[in-house]
C-alpha cells in the first residue's frame, strides 16, 4: 500500500514538472518572437538619433521581457512547488495514519490476546477444587494461605486421609511432607544431603499410594518437600498425573498448572 502511494506522489510529480517544462519553453519561445527582430536602420546618414532611440527601446524591451520571463517562471515555480508540496502532505499524512492504524491494530489485537489468555487461566483457576493434606497438621502453613489467596475455588485444608476422602472431588491434592511435624521441633521427614532418608522415603510412600487411591481420575497429585522423592522417578509415574515442589514458587505453580490438567481432562471425559 505505501509502495503504491509512493509511486502515485512519484507520478504526480513527474507530471508537474513535464507541465512544467513545456510553459517555460511556451514563455521563453514567445519571448524571443516579440524580441527577435533587430531595430530598423536609418534610411539616410541623417538618421543616427532614429536609431539610437531605436536600439534604446530595443533594450528596454529585452529588459521588460526578461522580467517578464521571470515573473512568470517564479510563478510556475511557485504554483507547482506549493501544489506538490500539498500534495506530498497529503500523501505523507495518508501513510502515517495507516502505519498508525495498522500498529494500533496490531496492539490491540496483542492486548486482548494477553487479556484472553489470562481471563482463561482464572476462570479455571476460579473452577478448580483444592485440598492441602498435612498429615497431623494443626493449623494452617503460610503455603495453604498463598494457595487461598491465588483464587481457586476453594483450598481445603486437611489434617488426616479421612478428610481428603470426605472431599475427593477435588482437582489437585497438595502431600505437604515439608511441615510434616513429629514435634514442633522434629520434622518427620528427614534429609540427607537433599536425598529422604530411607525410613522418611518409606512414610511419604505410603502417603502417596494413599493419596492416589481416593483420588479422581483426573486428579493431580503435587508432592511438596525439599527434597529427592526416589519413589517418583517409577516408571508408573510416567504417565500419572503426581509432580514434585521444592518450594512455594514452585509449589503455586504445580497446583496452577495441575488445574490446567484436571480442567483438560474433566472436559475431554465429558
């Protein structure tokens, strides 16, 4: 489209000046008719002052011409300057406003996107049924009340199995093994070099086979510890729904990205 529109100002002023160039040569052709013939001689020897006056008027006409000329050039040049510079405007301000109009178009086109995208994340984060199991848990961690406060439907929270069954429609179970307590100073899982401990590896084993079993189909399972849970890495899991966080940030974006799973498989079953 620009490409068009710099060819249409190209041929406008290709135009132009041809006009141009043919009133000049117009205007000088007929200045050298009215100019072009020579003063009469004198007839007679006597006639000298005749012909000085002559050829004085025969200047002054050269002169009146040649200002002529001038004005008349200045003028053209005037009209077809101030012509093409209107229209280079016009041209100009066309493709600015649709160079303008296009990148206009292109971000909003970009924005509602985005708005799209994250208007869908929350409406299935807003759908989505959540129960945080910590085993003997007395009251709720800091990682139960940042999962209340994402949006989710609801988070409920449980302190024994019988609780999660009670509500085992839920989307994403959240096994905290990381404030699993024995006293309120001794975890029960225990690490050693970041790897469970043999006995802590058997007691979250359990936990998840437990899990597993009262949950739905769809079910996603997010096993919360800081540490190497050796029993994930069974090739059962490769196709189950179970991922491991070793942190908050990673904790809320597992439960995030497991209410995409649960949603997408609820909705294909249907």
């Amino acid at each position: 489209m620009r490409s068009r529109q710099l060819d249409r100002l190209s041929q406008l002023a290709t135009g132009k000046w041809l006009l141009l160039s043919l009133l000049i040569v117009l205007v000088i052709g007929v200045i050298f008719f009215a100019v072009s013939l020579p003063p009469a001689s004198g007839q007679s020897s006597t006639a000298d002052a005749e012909l000085l006056t002559k050829q004085i008027d025969f200047i002054l006409k050269i002169n009146s011409a040649f200002l002529g000329f001038l004005g008349i050039v200045g003028a053209l040049l005037t009209w077809f300057f101030k012509n093409n510079l209107e229209d280079a405007k016009k041209v100009a301000s066309e493709i600015v406003r649709q160079e303008l109009d296009a990148h206009i178009q292109q971000r909003v086109r970009e924005e509602f996107r985005y708005w799209e995208m994250s208007a869908r994340t929350e409406r299935v984060v807003g759908q989505t049924l959540v129960n945080y199991y910590l085993p003997g848990g007395q009251a709720e961690t800091a990682e139960c009340l940042s999962l209340k406060n994402r949006g989710f439907r609801q988070v409920s929270f449980c302190s024994r199995l019988e609780e999660v069954r009670r509500l085992s429609e839920a989307d994403v179970v959240v096994l905290d093994c990381q404030n699993w307590m024995k006293t309120p100073n001794e975890k029960v899982v225990q690490l050693h070099k970041g790897v469970l401990v043999e006995a802590s590896e058997q007691l979250v084993r359990e936990q998840i086979d437990a899990l597993r079993a009262i949950s739905p189909q769809h079910g996603v399972l997010v096993v919360y510890i800081r540490g190497n849970v050796s029993y994930l890495n069974d090739a059962k899991f490769e196709k189950a729904y179970v991922l491991p966080a070793n942190n908050q940030v990673t904790l809320l974006g597992h439960v995030v990205n497991g209410a995409y799973v649960a949603h997408s498989d609820r909705t294909i079953g249907q």
